[in-house]
C-alpha cells in the first residue's frame, strides 16, 4: 500500500513560475495601496497556508519578502504556530534562491 503523503517541498519548476509571474518582488499590497518592492530575502508564500490544506500549486502560491511572510502568518495563526509550521518564516530552507543573477 502506498501512502498519500503531503509534502510541503514546492518543485523547481512551480517556484520558477511563481517568482516570474510575481516579477521576483513581493506581492505584498499595504493599507495604502502600495506593493512592497523588496527583491531581497524573498520566500514562496502559500495564500491558502499549507497547514491548512493549501495546494502546492502555483494559483496557490505568491512571493512574500521574509518580513511580510512573518507578518501575515502572525495574520493567519497568532502567536501560535501549528505543528506542521515548525520552521519559522525566516528559516533558509524556505528561501528562494533565484537560478538568474540578481
């Protein structure tokens, strides 16, 4: 019997297509109407959290500078973190590094 394991890695090819299409820039939008323009530090961000359900796919998927991440998980789940969310926003192995020079 096989299992039907979720993972959270996101395959190479998903990530490419998500910073692309995001212009390699946090999508972050403020309060007033701003996108954030930071290309630094940036990370895959799950627009429906993956710890609860979201799809690893890129409609599912927008890019957070790391501050951003951080801000709307504490959005999402307070202080708390759930148990399938042990890594912290700011952990490297959630860090994009792009193939192209920046």
């Amino acid at each position: 019997a096989t299992k039907n394991h979720r993972s959270r890695h996101i395959p190479r090819p998903i990530r490419d297509e998500v910073m692309l299409r995001d212009g390699q820039q946090c999508t972050f939008v403020g309060h007033n109407g701003r996108r954030c323009n930071s290309t630094h530090n940036l990370q895959i961000d799950h627009i429906k959290p993956w710890a609860l359900g979201g799809a690893n796919d890129a409609t599912n998927l927008r890019v957070l500078c790391a501050a951003h991440n951080r801000h709307q998980a504490r959005k999402t789940f307070g202080n708390r973190v759930p148990t399938s969310e042990q890594r912290s926003a700011s952990s490297p192995e959630l860090m994009i590094r792009p193939k192209w020079p920046t």
